[in-house]
C-alpha cells in the first residue's frame, strides 16, 4: 500500500485531506455535524472504488468534486434547518457559560459577529455553484483544480468567481449601508 500512496500510506492521505473537505462540506451545508457527515460517507464511497483511482495524484479532486455533488443533492432534497446551538444555546437548551478573558471588547467581538453573519447570509443567497467556486478558491485551490472538481471550464471557473464575489459586494454593501439586502 506504500508504493500506491507515493512514500505514505492510505491514514496519511485521509489526515492530510479531511480537514479542508469537512471545512468545505460545512461552509457548502452551514452546519459543520452535516458537513463532516457528508464527508464520512464520500469517503467511504470513494475508498470502496480506491482499486479504481489512483488516489494520491486524484483523490483529493474526486473527494471534492464528491462532496459538491452530495452537498447539492442535500440541499434539492432537504430544506435548510437552523439548529438551536447556533443562537447562544447548548445542546441540551441551557446557556453556555464561557468566559475568555482574552476576548476582544464587546464593540469588536459585536462587530465581527455581524460580519461572519452578513457573509454566512450572503453565502446562502449564492447559487450553489458559484459558493463552491469561491469557498474552494478560499480553501488555496487554483482555477483549474477548482474546474475540475466542478467539472466546469477553467475559464468558466474564472466568471463564476468574479460573479460570485460581485453579488457578495453587492450584497454587504445593501447590508451595511442601510438598504435592503437583496
């Protein structure tokens, strides 16, 4: 099994790729429990067709264009569900009491929070295509890895960022100047 995964082995391959694909499945799904479920089963799925790929040189691409197809399908069949957690509640409905003393003052942390969630809301309003393209290409990948794993042109990938990134402007700029997110 060394020889096929270039000098490491099959549990190198996973450690070194499941923490982009789980952070690419939860931003895609908004819910990092759905996200790494996601990626639990595309790689069960790719690693029972392994013989197949040569995985060290396109497993990563496979898993990804995988996952995009999966989080795709979810998101026809299911419709998005908001978890209580996600509104200052612990899973078992009590408050969460943490206390960071290096936390930034209150203004800040106010400011950040509304940020991170202007662009989860942004995010959420992008067509499904153009969210993948720029969460990969704000996981480090190049436009053509980003085309194949979309299985879209590299030119195509190049519009598709410039327009995802246009409506996101367009819709932080609504945001934060007073006016009507569209």
């Amino acid at each position: 099994m060394v020889s096929r995964f270039g000098g490491f082995g099959l549990k190198t391959w996973i450690t070194l790729v499941l923490p982009g694909a789980i952070a690419y499945a939860s931003s895609l799904v908004g819910d990092r429990a759905h996200g790494e479920d996601i990626v639990q089963d595309c790689v069960c799925r790719l690693l029972g067709h392994a013989a197949r790929y040569d995985l060290p040189r396109d497993g990563r691409k496979l898993l990804f264009r995988a996952i995009t197809n999966a989080c795709i399908n979810c998101r026809t069949r299911n419709r998005k569900m908001l978890s209580l957690d996600q509104h200052g509640r612990s899973p078992d409905g009590g408050a969460w009491e943490v206390e960071d003393v290096a936390a930034s003052a209150p203004p800040v942390m106010a400011m950040a929070e509304e940020l991170r969630s202007a662009i989860a809301d942004g995010l959420q309003t992008l067509p499904m295509r153009h969210r993948s393209a720029l969460e990969l290409s704000s996981l480090g990948y190049r436009s053509d890895e980003i085309a194949e794993m979309l299985t879209v042109q590299p030119d195509n990938v190049r519009v598709i960022l410039f327009r995802a990134r246009k409506a996101m402007a367009t819709f932080l700029n609504a945001r934060f100047s007073g006016g009507v997110a569209p």
